[in-house]
C-alpha cells in the first residue's frame, strides 16, 4: 500500500505504525531502485505499506518521476500495488492514474459527493479511460435519509459497487487501528468488503 496522500495521509495512523521512514527518504536515493525501495517499506501483518510524508510542507519535494520510480520498483517486488491518492486532480494523480490497471473512485451517497464524481468520470472519459479501467464504489450506502444505490447508478449513468453503512463495524478499523474482516467476519461491511474484492 503506498500512501500518496502527500499532505495528509493516514494509512500510517489507522494501522498503528510507528513513525519512520516514509516517501521522503526513499526519494532521497539517486535512484529508485526494487532493490533499496525495501530499506523504506514498513512491514504489517499482511501487506506492506509505504508511508506519506510526516509533515504536509514535504509535499512539494514529490513529482510524478519519484511516483513513477517508485510503484515501478515496487511492481517488480509485490503481486498487487494499491495506491491510496488525495481527493485532488494534480500531475501526480493523474501519472498514478496513468500507470494503474484499476482505479477505484470512491465517494457517498450524497449530492455534493455524486456531483464530484460525475465530474471525475467527465474527465476519465476524456482520457478515453475504458470502463474496465475505472470503477466506482460508493461507500455508506443505505444509511437513513441517504440516496439509493438505484438512483445513484441512475445519477451516474455507471454501475457502482456498494459498501454498506456500518458506523460500529468501521470504526474498529478507523479508530482502533483493527483489521475488521478478522475481528467481525459476519459484519455487512465485511461482508460488503469481500465482495468488492471478488469483483
């Protein structure tokens, strides 16, 4: 997992890792390698993650060569690449778009949320992106006085795969740093998460 949430990235804090290296040192190597990628990789139960920057300013050291260098090495090295992104449309995202074979936007059921991602897709299809390419999630579905999984399918003209809305079940995870699928099997969330990952 590569946290390419530059400023704020918290893939570090929701799995209880400690401090230390990050994207800024593997960047600091005059060259990005498969080989040294791992000196900066920090190592969970079950997958490896690579951290964001410990603070926002060091941002701006990161441009879409040391992205490219970096999820190339780590290719060479790992079965799967997950990239987690910024809710923002820069040169970065767009390299990282570029170089993914599948590309999760996710959002929720609500209007400000659905008309952003109709503008994503906007864009993703001027990219002549195919529909393989690109799918979207939407997350909390179900929770009272939200839109339906029908009228947002309707909304964005796309299929949409769901997660359904489960404040308990989350916040293990979100908060308590625990892998929900091993604590709470039967949740509808995880439930909801093992079917995303069939697909």
């Amino acid at each position: 997992v590569v946290d390419l949430d530059l400023r704020f990235g918290d893939v570090l804090t929701f799995l209880k890792g400690k401090p230390g290296q990050t994207i800024i040192e593997a960047i600091g190597e005059t060259e990005v390698t498969p080989e040294n990628i791992q000196k900066f990789i920090h190592k969970g139960t079950e997958f490896d993650y690579l951290a964001a920057p410990k603070k926002t300013e060091l941002a701006e050291l990161i441009n879409p060569n040391h992205v490219k260098s970096i999820l190339w090495s780590l290719e060479a090295n790992y079965d799967f690449v997950l990239v987690d992104l910024q809710a923002v449309i820069d040169d970065i995202t767009i390299n990282t778009w570029e170089l993914s074979n599948l590309i999760y936007l996710v959002g929720q059921p609500e209007i400000g949320h659905l008309i952003a991602a109709r503008r994503v897709i906007e864009i993703m299809n001027q990219f002549k992106y195919p529909d393989s390419k690109f799918k979207l999630i939407m997350n909390k579905v179900g929770q009272a006085g939200s839109i339906s999984a029908d009228e947002i399918k309707a909304f964005l003209k796309k299929e949409i795969l769901t997660l359904p809305y489960a404040p308990e079940d989350a916040i293990l995870t979100s908060n308590g740093g625990e892998m929900l699928i091993a604590e709470r099997p039967s949740s509808p969330l995880s439930v909801g998460i093992s079917n995303l990952a069939r697909s």
